[in-house]
C-alpha cells in the first residue's frame, strides 16, 4: 500500500486505469459513492462493502460484494478479484454510459415528464 497524496483528477483516472481493482471497505452509509463510480468509469472492478449505496452499483460482471465490518471477507473478496479475470474494456463502457451526465439528466427527465402537475 502506498499513501499518495492529493491527486488531481487526472492523476486518479491514471491510477485507476493501472489497477487491478479498487477496494472500497465503507462502514458508512454512503448513498453514492463517488470512488466506486470512478474505478469503474476507468474499468477497474471494485471490491466493496454491502453497505449504503454500494450493492447497488456494483454487479456481478463489475465486482465482489462482501459483509462490511469483515475483514476475513474482505480479504477473500479481493483475493477473489486478483485471481478473476476482468473484461475492463466492458466495465469501463457500461460504467461511462450509466453514471454520465447525459444518462443522469434522461432519467431526471423522465422523472419530470411522469410527474403529475
């Protein structure tokens, strides 16, 4: 493990994009974690807690879920996505194509347009 400081935003698209997965050990209630966006907007899958926000935006094909506060499944779980192999080409364009500006503002959109006056 290396602390690296202050990043800006290019340096941590950089990062992530070498990485072989991010790990996400929250035991807080996140409701959307910024972190798991970015690592998977780079292709990285996420090792992540089921905790908040978490379980809901990683899936099968772009993670491990494991129980917060555990660190012996923590450890298994990131065991279990350094030995998997990761279609990051796939993660990355599903993941941009979701968590993008332009796909947040259709769903508001739609939101609004089935809303009753």
């Amino acid at each position: 493990i290396k602390f690296l400081g202050h990043l800006d935003a290019h340096g941590v698209a950089s990062l992530l994009s070498q990485a072989k997965c991010s790990v996400m050990p929250s035991v807080c209630y996140e409701n959307n974690p910024l972190g798991v966006i970015e690592s998977l907007c780079a292709g990285t899958p996420v090792v992540g807690a089921n905790i908040g926000g978490i379980p809901e935006l990683i899936s099968a094909d772009t993670g491990i879920i494991f129980e917060s506060g555990n660190a012996e499944a923590l450890a298994t779980g990131i065991d279990m996505a350094m030995s998997r192999t990761w279609l990051h080409p796939d993660i990355k364009a599903e993941s941009i194509s979701r968590f993008s500006p332009e796909s947040h503002l259709k769903i508001l959109a739609n939101i609004y347009s089935n809303t009753k006056d």
